[in-house]
C-alpha cells in the first residue's frame, strides 16, 4: 500500500528542518563570493611566474593567455583574474552538471536522506581543503571536490516535493528562494566581514573557511539528527518494518495521470534560460565591481547583501501568493523590462 502522508504538524516539522538546514548550507556557500577576486589576486602574486614558472596556476594563466590572444583585439592582463574566476565559475558547474544527475538517481533509489548526508560528506571535504589552501593546487581540489558532490539545493526541492501537493508546491518551493534570497543577504557580507580576520598567515582566507566548515559540520549533524526519510517508497518500506509486516505491500490501481497543459520543453527552456544569465550575473559581479570601481570584499559583501534583501522581501510576500505560472510570467516580463532601459 502507498505511504500514508505526513500529517500537518509533522509536514511542517520536515520542512522547518529543511528550511533550517538549506539556509546553513547557502550561508556557507556564499561565504566565498565576495571573496573570489582577492582570493584568486593572493595566489596569482603568491605563485608568481619568476617564482614558481612550472606551477599550476601559472600553467592555467598560459592557457587563458592563448586564448586572450585569438581575439582580434587581445584582452589586456589586467582582466587575468576575471577570466580565471570565469574559469573555474564554469568548472564548477561543469562538475555540477556531471554529479546532479548522479546524485538525483542515487536519492531515488537509497532515498533522499542517505543521499543528502554522503552529499555532506563531500561538502565538508571541500571546505576543509579550502581551510587548507595555502597553495592554488589545493584550492582548486576544493573546488573540484565541491562541484562534484554540492547536492543540497537539489535534494531540498525533491524533498520539499515529496511533502507537497500541487496546492502545496508553490508556497514550499517559494521557501526555498526565501533561503537564498537570506543567504545572499548574510553569506556574503558575513564572509567578507571574517575575511578581514587573519588566523594563519599562509592563508588570509583561512578565518571565513573554517567559519564555513564549521557551519557545514553543524548541518551535517543537524541533518542526521532530525531529518527523517521523505521519499514516500522509502517511508513506506520503514513504516512496514516498524509494523513487523514481512508481506509484500498489495499492488494499488494507479491514480489517474495528472493532465498538464505546459510543455515540459519550454518550461525547461525557460528555466535554462533565465539560469543561464542569472548564474553569470551571479558569479561575475563581484569580479565587475573589483575591476571597475576597485571594491574591496566588505563593499562586494555589503551590495550582495541588499540584493539578497531586496530578493527576501520579494520572496517572502509576493512570490508566496502568486500562482507559480504567474510567478514566471512576471519575472520574464521584469527581466525583459529591465534588458530595455
């Protein structure tokens, strides 16, 4: 027999969990951000080509030295740190797109839970490589290591969804860019604020990064303390074996298939779209803001942080009463409007 569904109270104690967890695991995330142009400038003048000419970093600055040059009108070494940010921005999510569907497949067949927390375990290994990172190798195994198993976000929203109704789905998916519009509006400031703090002197960054893992360590436990499994087939098999039942569950009549009238295709193509600019805008505007007004992390931090508020108060009061087609219809229209001024 089908799961039953949670009841309310234990619906809501779920998502709070969630909720909680997701908002830990963004801060985290977004501790880094404002960071990234100094960041990369520390190592570029640590590993300096009459230094260390074999090292790796200097062997990457070759390549994006090769490709600088195949323009017609070469782009000048000043912008050497926002093309590597560029660079590793699009290895990140080029490990992203290998892992997610792994990850996906993986929360379906052992369950969400198990998956989130072998999804923490990564986490914590990327963090503690950048806490680590005296040296732009390490750095990049930090990163490399996150990209490939960062699943949070992904495994929040199937969880969420397993908890909903369609009635449901709109207000809870609606909390989940509640939490990033939060993280965004404390993440950044807050990394940028402890990037000012210096604990180990071969690593400047080291203070925000251990503040992070931290932080990741805190979830990794809350997470394998509270949250319970939501896939339903999986809550089935666990509520049979608290029943004692070793008899197969009775196979149902299958409900009637839900009739949708939105392409899937374009509602995916809309959605790769809007990703596809916001992810770009997201990474590169600190790079924009230290090359042409010379902002230092604080004053990144502090203008990532009003959007991420302006974001939170969208989200939390506007986006929640929508219907979500409306909510897409809006955002494209805003988007499109703001393109043309």
């Amino acid at each position: 027999m089908p799961a039953a569904p949670l009841s309310p109270d234990r619906r809501k104690k779920v998502l709070r969990v969630i909720f909680i967890s997701l908002l830990l695991d963004l801060i985290s995330f977004t501790f880094i951000l404002p960071l990234y142009p100094k960041l990369l400038e520390f190592y570029r003048n640590l590993e300096a080509p009459d230094q260390a000419p074999d090292s790796l970093l200097n062997r990457i600055l070759l390549g994006l030295n090769t490709y600088k040059r195949s323009f017609s009108r070469p782009i000048s070494d000043r912008y050497d740190v926002v093309l590597l940010g560029g660079a590793l921005g699009s290895l990140w999510s080029f490990l992203q797109a290998i892992a997610s569907p792994v990850i996906g497949t993986l929360s379906d067949q052992y369950g969400r839970r198990t998956a989130l927390l072998w999804s923490m375990a990564g986490n914590i290994a990327s963090v503690a490589l950048w806490v680590a990172a005296t040296d732009f190798r390490t750095f990049l195994a930090s990163r490399v290591v996150g990209g490939l198993s960062e699943g949070n976000v992904q495994l929040a929203m199937a969880m969420a969804a397993d908890l909903s109704d369609d009635k449901q789905r709109g207000a809870t998916m609606a909390l989940v860019g509640v939490c990033f519009s939060i993280a965004f509006t404390v993440g950044p400031a807050l990394g940028a604020a402890l990037s000012n703090i210096t604990t180990v002197a071969a690593n400047p960054f080291a203070t925000a990064a251990g503040f992070s893992l931290f932080m990741i360590l805190v979830e990794t436990l809350y997470l394998y303390f509270y949250l319970p499994e939501t896939l339903p087939s999986s809550r089935e098999k666990a509520s049979a074996a608290d029943n004692g039942s070793a008899t197969k569950p009775e196979k149902q009549t299958p409900p009637s298939a839900h009739v949708r009238t939105n392409s899937h295709l374009l509602l995916n193509m809309t959605h790769f779209i809007f990703i596809l600019f916001f992810s770009g805008m997201e990474f590169s505007f600190p790079f924009m803001t230290y090359d042409l007004f010379t902002y230092s992390p604080r004053q990144s931090g502090t203008l990532l942080g009003f959007i991420g508020l302006v974001a939170a108060i969208l989200q939390g009061f506007v986006t929640r009463q929508l219907h979500p087609l409306r909510v897409v219809q809006v955002g494209v229209v805003a988007c499109a409007s703001r393109r043309r001024q």
